[in-house]
C-alpha cells in the first residue's frame, strides 16, 4: 500500500491514506452549533489534501454534554450540512462524524 493512493471503505472512496482522527476541539460553545472556527478548522484540512476528516465527538442526545457538537434536533442539522458543503468545496477531502451518546 501507499500513503498518496486511494482507499475504498465500503461505498466510499477515499482519495489518499492520511487521516484527521476525531479530536475535541471544545470549538461550539455551550450551544453545540457548528460555528465558523470549526468550519475553518476542517476547511484548512481538506484544502491541505487530507484523505479522511473525522469530525469531533458530535452528541446525538439531548444532554448537556459541554462545548461539543451537536447533532441531536433538526435545527442543528443546517450547520453541519454547511461544513460538510464548505470542506467539498474546499478539496477532496471525505468527512464522516464521530457520533456519541452520554
């Protein structure tokens, strides 16, 4: 295998080897809303021609769970379409959350 050579997981194609492992940034605030210090963060991934982003922890329930994603009503969902949006336009890079539940 080599570093730089796409990689099939599942359905998905990813187009080279590196990865950006899932790590909390503590970036959403209270509020737990993708905000543009997040985009940004990711968004400087995919144009650097990463192969994988895992998004950090992002709650799927409704608990007080700190400054961490959220993913848990419908009105967080415009936020994470937006940065899904935002690392495609930005390279080629794949984007996958990492989903928990306190």
């Amino acid at each position: 295998m080599k570093l730089l050579q796409p990689v099939r997981i599942g359905t998905m194609t990813v187009p080279n080897r590196i990865l950006v492992p899932a790590m909390v940034t503590w970036l959403s605030g209270e509020d737990g809303f993708v905000n543009q210090g997040i985009i940004d963060r990711y968004v400087r991934y995919s144009a650097g021609h990463v192969g994988l982003i895992v998004v950090e922890a992002t709650a799927v329930h409704e608990s007080k769970s700190g400054p961490l994603l959220r993913l848990s009503r419908d009105d967080f969902v415009a936020g994470h379409r937006d940065l899904v949006k935002q690392v495609k336009d930005a390279g080629p890079s794949k984007i996958v959350p990492q989903i928990i539940h306190f």
